[in-house]
C-alpha cells in the first residue's frame, strides 16, 4: 500500500517534470516565433490572406497550451494534496479555502495573490521562517506575474483586426520565456521544500 509521503513524493516528481516540460516549450515557442513572424510577412507579401497563413508558431502554441494546461492540473493537485495535510495537521493554518488551489490561478484578479497566499501559508505550516520563505516565494512570483502580462500580451497579437499587421512578436516572446526562467529556480526549490515530508522538513 502507498503510503502518504510515497504519493507526495510522486506528486512533486510530476511537478518537477511539468514545470520544466512548460518552460522548454515556451523557450522553444520564443525562438521559433522569430522565423515564423518573418514567415508570416513573406506570406502576406505575396498576398496570402491571413486566415490562409500557416506558421510553425501556430503548431508550437497548441503545444504551449497543452503543457500549461498539464502544469495547472498537476500543480494544482500537488498543492490540494499539501493542503489536505497542513489543514489536518493544523486546523486553519491555510487562510483559503481547498478549492483555491486550483481556481486561483485563473480566476481574474484573485489570480495575482491567491497561490502565493497558499504557499506562503503552507511554508509557515512547515516552520519555514516567515521572512526567508515570503522572500524566497516574493521572487517567484513576481516573475510568474511578469511571464503571465508578456504572455498574454503577446497571445492578444493575435487577435489584432488589422489584416496587415503580424500577429507574432517575437520580442514581447523572448522577454515572457525570460521571465519565467528568472524565477524557476525559485519554484524549483519551493517545490523541493513543500514536497518534503514534515517531519524531515529542509529549512532555507
């Protein structure tokens, strides 16, 4: 019988492998987008219409949801699975309710503080020193923030009304997967801690 930290441990491996499947695949669309908005003004060039237009972004971004769609699956069950234990643990340690865990990365405006909160909560939980993990997850979450504003800005191009215009903008694409990969290692130890059995906790 699998017993509870065996399941946290796999939950956290499933984590540690969406995490990085994610970034690849934004890295992978940020250098592609760079041949495919050349690709996409030849194309109009020779008077293809836009909606007959085929670029390699176009299959990269089915990819890129996908992989963000897996991140918030798993991610969020990892984090319901923390809080589980936290709450049982300790009655009210976690100041949001279990269903936060995976609706407060996409609902508008809670999204901004929502997970940071629930992290934030389960690493005092831990005993994690309140001003070294807040720091630590204040990092990370700037940058999340920051690659969610440049990602949607970007995918927003492509709604653009204007015919002439290339939907793809390779610089707003480059800065996003940065911005994401400045706070990874971040994430990454996070991760690592909150996917530590209590009892043998890791302090940072």
């Amino acid at each position: 019988m699998t017993t509870p930290a065996e399941l946290l441990a796999l939950q956290t491996r499933k984590v540690f492998g969406v995490s990085t499947a994610l970034l690849l695949a934004i890295w992978i669309g940020a250098i592609t987008s760079i041949s495919s908005a050349r690709s996409y003004q030849d194309q109009l060039d020779r008077g293809i219409k836009p909606a007959d237009i085929v670029t390699l972004s176009g299959a990269i971004g089915l990819i890129v949801v996908f992989a963000m769609g897996a991140a918030w699956i798993v991610t969020s069950k990892w984090l319901r699975m923390l809080h589980d234990e936290s709450v049982d643990r300790k009655p009210g340690s976690i100041r949001l309710n279990r269903r936060w865990t995976l609706w407060g990365w996409v609902v508008p405006i809670v999204s901004f503080w929502f997970p940071k909160t629930i992290i934030d909560d389960l690493l005092i939980e831990r005993g994690v020193d309140p001003r070294s993990g807040s720091t630590r997850t204040t990092v990370w979450w700037l940058s999340w923030v920051g690659f969610n504003v440049l990602f949607n800005a970007s995918t927003s191009l492509g709604f653009n009304v204007d015919p002439n215009v290339v939907p793809i903008n390779p610089s707003v694409e480059i800065a996003a997967a940065c911005m994401l990969t400045a706070g990874f290692q971040q994430w990454r130890s996070l991760v690592q801690i909150l996917g530590t059995p209590a009892q043998s906790h890791i302090s940072i």
